[in-house]
C-alpha cells in the first residue's frame, strides 16, 4: 500500500463511539476501521454498477434476440 495522509473529518458523535467500540473489540486503530469501511463501500459500489451494467447488457441482448427472431421468422413465411 502507498503513503498515509492525515486527514481531518467531521462524523456524528454516535459513529464515532461505534468506532471506538469496534476498535477496542477488535484492538485495530480508528484510522484501520475506517480505511476498511471505505474499501468496503468502494467495493459494494463496484458490484453494484457491474450488476447495474449486465442487467442493462441482458435487456438489451434480449431486445436484440427478440428482434432477430422476428427477422426470422418473417424470412421464414
């Protein structure tokens, strides 16, 4: 992994001892829970466009397979 930066945010007083939380349970730092937060969001986000983009994949494939089995077809008649 490449360098840290030291950030400053500003989160919600009850996120914040949720964190504290998990982080005495799980003896990792705040910053370490937070890191693998994002990278778990980033992740989700990544699943949900590729699921987003084959879905859009499939209607249009249907579309398309529809619209050659009506060529078909008539060719057929």
């Amino acid at each position: 992994m490449g360098s840290k930066q030291k950030i400053t945010i500003t989160i919600d007083e009850s996120l914040v001892s949720e964190i504290d939380r998990l982080s005495e349970e799980q003896k990792e730092s705040r910053s370490h829970l937070i890191e693998e937060a994002i990278r778990a969001w980033r992740q989700t986000q990544l699943e949900k466009e590729l699921v987003d983009g084959y879905l859009a994949m499939a209607k249009e494939d249907k579309e398309r397979a529809e619209a050659n089995l009506e060529a078909g077809v008539e060719s057929l008649r």
